[in-house]
C-alpha cells in the first residue's frame, strides 16, 4: 500500500515540476509564437492573412487583405461575419 502512496506522489511531484515550467518559459514563448507566420506568403498569392486577434475562448478577429481590399472578418465557434470590407484599393 505505501508503494502506491509513493508512486503516487512521485507523479505529482514530476506534473507539478512540469506545470511550474510551462508556467515559466510561457512569458518568453508567447512573443515569439505570435510573431510566426502561419501563411506561407506565395508569390501571386491573393488572399494575405494580416493579423489574427483572439477575443476570447474561440472567437477571433482575422485581418485579410484579398486582392488589395481589407476585411476584417469575427470568427466564432458557429459563425463567420464579415465586420469591415474596404471599398477602396490598397494597392
């Protein structure tokens, strides 16, 4: 029975060395993940992915330059909505 007992608090002390980590290098991390590119940028491509913005739990704002025209489109787990079309070229 104590073999469990110290297995047990084996686990937990190696999950709490792993949370304390995360908890750790995640400030240093989240700059650069936000930095990548997650489009691969071709050339002639029309459709660019300008900015992807979390809201909240699932939802995002996603900026998009298609064919020189700026969308901002709100995307949530059941729904995409177009909230801002550019009339004008940004070419």
């Amino acid at each position: 029975m104590t073999d469990f007992f110290l297995s047990l608090l084996r686990v937990l002390v190696a999950l709490g060395i792993v949370i304390v980590l995360i908890l750790i290098t995640l400030p240093y991390l989240l700059p650069l993940l936000q930095r990548i590119r997650w489009t691969k940028e071709e050339k002639g491509s029309d459709i660019k992915l300008k900015r992807l913005i979390p809201i909240g739990r699932n939802m995002f704002l996603i900026e998009l330059e298609i064919k020189g025209k700026l969308f901002v489109v709100a995307m949530s787990e059941g729904a995409v909505e177009v909230i801002y079309k550019d009339e004008a070229d940004n070419t």
